[in-house]
C-alpha cells in the first residue's frame, strides 16, 4: 500500500503537472541562486528557473520511460522465456542461450557506449536501449515457472483436446503467471527509472528534456551543493529513490502474492508476535 500511494502520488504530478507547478520550468525569468520562499517552494536554479516546477514536470519524463521500458522488457521476456519452455527442444536451446548472452554481458557499460553513440536520438533511443539489456533477467524467470507448469494436468488435457501451442501459451500458460509477470514488469520499470536517471546524469540521452536525471546533470555541472542550491541537486535524487522504492515495493507485494511460500511466512510471523 505504501509503494501504490507513493507511485499514485508521482502519477497525479506526471498527469497533471500544470495544476500543481506554479511556472513554466524551462523560464529562465527570477534571479538566479535564490533560496526556499513563499514564491519558490524550493528556490531557483544558476539560471534563474523554479527548482519546485522543474521537479513537478520532470515527473512526467521520469514515469514515462520507466513504464515504457518496463513495459516492452517484459513483452520481450514473455515472449521469450514462455516460448522456450513450452516449445522445448531447439528452440528452448537457441533462446535460453541467446537469453544467457544478455545475462553475462556487463549491462551498464554496454548501455554507455551505445547511447553515446547516438547521443541525438533522446529518450526512444534511450527506452530501445534499456529494454534491450532489461528483458533476460525475466525471460530468466518465466522459463522456469513455465516448465514447471508444463506437465500438469490441465496443460496435458488441452494438448489432448487439440488446441494449438498459441492458444494454449495465451490462454492456459499467461494466466496462471499473472502476478509473475506483473512482478517482472515492475522490475522492469524499477531497472528503467535507475538507468536513465544514471545515464542522464553524466550527460547521455537528451539533456535538454525535463525530467529527474537531466535536472542531476545541469545541478552537477553548475556546483549546486557548492554553490548554495542544494536542494536543486538532492531533491531530483529524493524523487528517483521515492519512485524506485515504490516500484521495489508493489514487486515484493506481487512476488508475495505469486508465491505461496512467502504468504505462510508472513502469516506465521505474525502469529508468533501476536501470541
């Protein structure tokens, strides 16, 4: 409960950051370097902009390529990690190895030198590369759930019945790993919001966007805990660890309701504090 308020609070500001942000963030039009007052919640930047409006406003680029990219990592996790275990054979050899190719590589590098490469192409380049080197981990993951559901009865019966590999991986496999893929997804997302704010913080991507991490760049490069504008440089931080904990959160409460195991645990604790 707590991971969904938080993530309904940053999705209110990403939806309607005009109701709550009192500027535009990108006027340059106050005096620069200002601290906390009535008129500017949180002061002002080097440039004379409104640190509170650029914080409401960065929420929406933030949320964004998180969700997108937590998104089509795990379409591509499904579509792999489900297809390998219920096709077996040559086909679950070549995409499990294909998978381990995406897990052994060192993942963040490999994320620097490809957006570097095309520092122009802003955040749809950005997203591509993060559901690129976001979806094995959880492709990982389905595999096995799937071949532990592959012999059971119901499976068998509608291999029986005639039904097709489609039809039974959509309508018999999917459902019984909801909350599964719901937990994947919000690693996912988890992994999106971590990576771009790092990327977009040494300068990769499109600095000139309005989100969290180009807001760490530009407080970076102007010395703002030096310069006496300290709340330009940690309140950014503040929001990525608030948006990445309630991602971490809702994953646990999805791995937990997946997983019997957990359920017992939480239960007999609790048995044992109230007795």
């Amino acid at each position: 409960m707590a991971g969904l308020f938080v993530l309904a609070v940053f999705s209110f500001m990403a939806c309607f950051p005009a109701v709550i942000a009192p500027d535009n963030p990108s006027a340059d039009i106050y005096m620069v370097g200002q601290g906390p007052s009535a008129q500017h919640l949180l002061g002002t930047t080097s440039y004379g902009q409104d640190i509170f409006s650029q914080l409401i406003w960065g929420a929406r680029a933030s949320l964004l390529i998180a969700v997108i990219a937590g998104l089509f990592a795990t379409v591509l996790s499904v579509l792999i990690g489900v297809s390998a275990a219920y096709l077996g054979g040559f086909a679950d050899d070549f995409l499990s190895l294909f998978t381990d190719v995406f897990l052994v590589i060192p993942t963040f590098p490999l994320i620097i030198v490809i957006v570097a490469y095309a520092h122009n192409g802003g955040n749809i380049v950005l997203v591509s590369v993060l559901v690129a080197t976001g979806w094995s981990y959880g492709a990982r993951q389905l595999r096995s759930q799937t071949l532990s559901l592959r012999n059971r009865d119901f499976l068998v019966a509608a291999r029986l019945r005639g039904e097709r590999r489609f039809h039974i991986i959509i309508h018999e496999v999917l459902p019984t790993m909801t909350s599964l893929i719901v937990a994947n997804f919000l690693g996912a997302a988890l992994y999106a919001v971590l990576a771009a704010a790092g990327l977009q913080f040494i300068g990769l991507g499109n600095v000139d966007s309005q989100s969290w991490g180009t807001m760490l760049y530009w407080a970076q490069n102007n010395e703002a805990l030096q310069s006496g504008s300290p709340l330009w440089a940690t309140m950014p931080g503040v929001c990525i660890a608030m948006l990445g904990g309630a991602f971490a959160l809702l994953n646990y409460a999805f791995d937990e309701i997946g997983n019997p195991a957990l359920r017992q645990g939480r239960g007999s604790r609790g048995r044992r504090h109230s007795s």
